[in-house]
C-alpha cells in the first residue's frame, strides 16, 4: 500500500471545501508504529468540538460496562433510569431498551437537537426547563412503536450518558477519562455540562483532532489502540452493525454510520468528519469551522478509494 500520509491533503479538497476544514488528520500504522500526520489550514486552538461525535463517545463508555456485564443492550431504560419518569409517562417508555436509544430508534417523533442549556443555539432545537433533564426527555410521547423508526435526536444518548454514570457510579467524565482517554494518551479535553452538571452526551464533546483520530482507530481495530484492549470486539461488532428496515434507510449503528460494505463514518455539525475502512489501516479525521456536506466529502473518500 502507498503511504497515507501523501494523500493528506485530498480529504479537504474534495467538493471545494479546504475553506470550511481548519485541521486534518491522518493515523496509520507504519513498520508496526502508529504514525500521525496533520495538517493545519486555518490556525485555531485545540481542542475543538466534535458536536455529534460525542455519541460514538458515550457508545464506547457503554462498551466499557457491557464488558463488566453491567448491562445489555436488550436492557430495558426504565430498569435503569425509570426513576426518572413522570408521572403521566406515556407507557411505551416501558418498552424502549438501551438498543432502541442506541439506534436512535426509541419511538420519539422528533430530529436533531435539544439544548440542556436554554440557549437559543438554532432551528429544530427544544428548550427544556424544569430541574431534571431526563424528565423532560421521557415526558415526549412515543409516537412510533420502538424500534421502528429512525429519528435522529441528541436526546437520545444524553439518556445514554447517564447511563453510564447511574451503571459506572461516577461522573461521565471521571470514567471515561480513567478507563479510556489519559491511558490512550489524550490531552486537553472537555465535555459540555447541562445545568445540573451532566455531561450533553448527544453533543459538546471537545478534542484535539488527533485524540479524534485515535476514537476511529478504536472502531477500526475492534477496541484495540497501540497494542492495547480497551473494548471488546463483540461490542464493537454490534457498533458496528447498522439499524435498517423497510420504513427507512438508515444505516446507523451505535454513533457511526456505514457508507459501504467496509466503510463507515463518524459525523458532527459543522463538518466534523471521520472516515475509515475496515479492509484499510487508515483513520482520516478533520474539524471545520461551519456547516458543510460532511457526509459527502466521507462518501466521495469511501467511493474513490483514496488510500
């Protein structure tokens, strides 16, 4: 194989957008040593937000419990967090399992966004008020029988980062930072909190775009980074595996979608991309400054196979 690390640059040149990517990164292993390449098109500081890349995030914090057999994904939410409904909870809540959230699939008939914080952040974004954020959530209606319909909704893995904390018994950052992210190496790390001091889950996540990269090379070599198993291969396996029926045709696994029979990707808004292949030893990822086709530049990567 050619070496990756000449081909860089072509991530942000596909569809005209080295305007919108400030920072690339490529993480390959080369004579058996991973091996980082970046480039840095506009100057910023790091780390930056990966906007929904945090949901493949809080999957592997889960995987970390599944492996503990703390959980499985059959599970049903309010055997955890039932605590946390209504009194006027809509039944079918009773029905939704950890998998159905997972998959975006929990029956809400609601898309994109929600906003922990009461800030006007953009369209499609609810404003939630009252004390407890998981009341909110499950106070929706489940319009859809669980697990029939993909509905995109950052509310959905904010429920699943309390998870891990009501499982783990720790806040989500102290937890995800002692068993993954300082022995993988990662510095200069955030998590954006609700008002009660939960990380978002669906969002807010902050990296360097290496540590980004390192997150994809997690998913390509089946939870294990540098030699090192941090995650079990059958976890990762079921991450990977794609939610798909005949309502809809969403290929959505656990916070990564599959573009191709070996390809897949981890999004963000505003152009945070990450692409890799499984029969490939390359992990492209990138940050933007501002909405972009993201899912087109993964698309364009996985279809002119670029490595």
């Amino acid at each position: 194989m050619k070496n990756p690390l000449n081909k860089l640059v072509i991530p942000s040149r596909l569809l005209g957008l080295t305007h919108n990517i400030f920072r690339v990164v490529c993480l390959t292993e080369i004579d058996g040593k991973l091996s980082f390449k970046s480039k840095q098109i506009v100057k910023g500081l790091a780390p930056y937000s990966c906007h929904s890349v945090s949901k493949s995030t809080v999957a592997l914090a889960l995987g970390l419990l599944y492996d503990k057999k703390l959980f499985t994904p059959q599970d049903k939410i309010a055997d955890h967090l039932g605590e946390y409904f209504p009194e006027n909870v809509d039944k079918r809540w009773y029905e939704v399992t950890v998998d159905h959230l997972l998959h975006h699939r929990p029956g809400i008939d609601f898309e994109n966004g929600f906003d922990a914080g009461n800030s006007d952040l953009d369209d499609g974004v609810i404003p939630w008020s009252g004390a407890e954020i998981l009341t909110n959530i499950f106070s929706m209606p489940i319009v859809h029988e669980p697990g029939a319909v993909f509905r995109y909704f950052d509310g959905n893995y904010y429920v699943l980062a309390r998870l891990v904390e009501k499982l783990s018994g720790y806040d989500f950052m102290n937890f995800i930072s002692q068993n993954l992210f300082a022995p993988m190496g990662f510095v200069n790390y955030a998590w954006l909190r609700d008002p009660n001091g939960h990380v978002m889950g669906g969002t807010g996540l902050l990296l360097r775009t290496e540590d980004y990269a390192k997150l994809g090379w997690l998913w390509l070599h089946k939870g294990v980074y540098d030699g090192v198993r941090y995650i079990s291969e059958e976890w990762i396996n079921m991450g990977l595996t794609a939610s798909v029926n005949r309502t809809d045709n969403a290929h959505y696994g656990y916070g990564v979608r599959r573009l191709s029979k070996n390809g897949y990707s981890i999004t963000g808004a505003f152009g945070q991309g990450l692409y890799f292949n499984v029969n490939k030893n390359v992990v492209y990822a990138w940050h933007a400054r501002r909405r972009n086709q993201v899912m087109n530049v993964c698309e364009a990567i996985d279809k002119l196979n670029l490595f």
